[in-house]
C-alpha cells in the first residue's frame, strides 16, 4: 500500500491553475523527490495532501485513505517558512509542539532530548528559540518534524540554512528514517541532495506532471550517447568515436550511431601506451534534466 496515492489532483485560484492533471504515489521506505521551478505547484500539491487546501478535481489517500484529524498526528511536516515560537525556551517549545501530535510530554521530552543531542542543539536546549541562528532554528524545525516519530514525512527545502557538517547529520537521520520504513517526500532546489537521497522524483512544471520516476530509470531516458575518460597520455583518434572534448578534467568522446561504450572501453584497452584512470557513462546530472526539461533545451 502506497503512503500517498495522488491521482488526476487540479486546483486553481481565480483565473490561476496553480496544478493541472497531477498524479504520482510515495511508498513506505523511500525518499521521494518533488521538484520543480518556483511557482511550478509543488507547495499547493503539498498543502492538498495536507488537506489545508481541497483539490478541485481528482483524489488523494494518505495513508491508507482520506485524511482524517487522527491521521494528521502520524505525519511530520517540515515547512518552508519555520514556525517555532521565537519567546520559548527551545527544549520546551519542542516538547509543546510533540504534544500536539498526541504525545505525553513524558515522551515528547525523551524524544526532543534523543534529537537535541544528536542534531547538536543539546547546550541550547535552555535558550530561546529567537537566540539561536538561522541554522539552528532549521534544525529545531527539524525536530518538530520527527520527535512525534511519524510515518510519513513531509519536507519543504530540508537542508536550507544548513552547513556541510549538519547537512550530513541530517541525511544521516532520513537515511535511518527510511531504513525504519517511514514514506518521506522531499522537495528541494538543491539537486546534489535529491540525486543522492532521492528513490524517485516527480519535477512538476507549470503545474503539470512532466517527468516521473526512478533516478535510474530517468537517468536512462535522457543519456547522451557518450563516455567520460580519464587517462595518461592522450587519446588519439578512436574508432567508432565521432568528436572528442575535454570536461571538468576528462576526455568526453561523443559516439557515432551503432557503437557502444563497451566498444570503445575495448579499444583504449588495447592501447599499451595510454593508462586509463577513469571510465564512465557520460550520464547526465539531474540538474541537467532539470534545465532541459523545464527551460525545453536539448542536454
């Protein structure tokens, strides 16, 4: 059973169809990536499953069926826009908000003491939430997201405000929710997270559904018919291989119709004198997708 089951969602403001036609599903034990430009849909569709906004058109199950208020205590949602109280001390403004998800403050404090100690928020538990930095208060957002241990998790831009190091800590702690089977939809603009976290994506754009499904699979759809080499000595013109350039510190050789990569592999092989580093696939990254598709460019 699917966590989240979207199926033909429409809704429109005015004259403005924010969401056009949008279908997708997010299944326990995955991350699952929602994307697009600003302005493509991506909150409004968050805000339906959330029920705070009612679809026009179409049908949406969470967790097994229509949201009801018992349900909203089984998710985390972790908004753009951060929501704590800025005058409360912080160890209390979580434990409160756990609360309101159904937890015994008995409970709500081990939980928000477990998270404290290890998002690093454990010596500014007696602060105010107003004292704390702009990477702070993510991470306290966070908390208030995941103490009430909810079975699906929803995030607007997680790692926004976030450093290197924390932004680790807090992959480390999806990667464990998931690991635990929660569904978890993460959308952001920072593509080198989604591509190493994500399952499967759905980039929304002008309100539309435009591309859906794994990051292999999608990876596939849009790979040019070229290699990436790195190598010792210079490569020389290759059978099969049409046009050669250099990118970010490697060879990339484009191929000609009908020739493989595992051909060419061969025949740099075959070279005594040319020492290969590295061979690879010339894949596109997802942000290059993101560009062609949403921009109608050619990778």
């Amino acid at each position: 059973m699917a966590a989240v089951e979207v199926a033909g969602v429409e809704k429109s403001f005015g004259q403005v169809q924010a969401v056009r036609d949008v279908s997708f599903e997010v299944r326990a034990g995955e991350i699952f990536g929602l994307l697009g430009p600003n302005g493509a849909g991506k909150t409004t569709t968050i805000r339906m499953i959330l029920n705070i906004f009612w679809p026009d058109a179409g049908t949406i199950s969470v967790l097994g069926g229509p949201m009801t208020e018992g349900k909203k205590g089984l998710i985390g949602y972790l908004p753009e826009e951060r929501g704590l109280y800025q005058d409360l001390v912080l160890s209390e403004c979580l434990v409160y908000l756990a609360t309101l998800k159904g937890m015994t403050k008995r409970d709500a404090s081990k939980a928000v003491a477990r998270y404290l100690e290890r998002l690093d928020l454990a010596e500014w538990s007696r602060r105010k939430v107003k004292d704390l930095s702009k990477g702070m208060q993510q991470k306290a957002q966070i908390i208030s997201t995941l103490a009430h241990d909810p079975q699906l998790i929803i995030m607007d831009e997680p790692f926004a405000g976030l450093d290197p190091v924390n932004t680790r800590r807090m992959k480390e702690v999806l990667e464990d929710e998931r690991r635990a089977g929660k569904a978890i939809v993460m959308s952001s603009h920072q593509m080198p997270q989604v591509e190493a976290m994500c399952d499967r994506i759905l980039l929304i754009n002008d309100g539309r559904g435009v591309l859906y499904g794994s990051l292999s699979e999608i990876r596939s759809r849009y790979a040019s018919n070229a290699v990436r080499v790195w190598a010792e000595g210079g490569i020389g013109a290759v059978p099969g291989v049409s046009s050669i350039s250099e990118e970010d510190g490697a060879q990339r050789l484009s191929l000609a119709e009908g020739v493989t990569p595992q051909d060419v592999m061969l025949a740099l092989a075959q070279r005594p004198t040319l020492k290969v580093q590295r061979f690879e696939v010339a894949a596109p990254s997802l942000d290059d997708i993101f560009v062609s598709v949403v921009s109608g460019s050619r990778l």
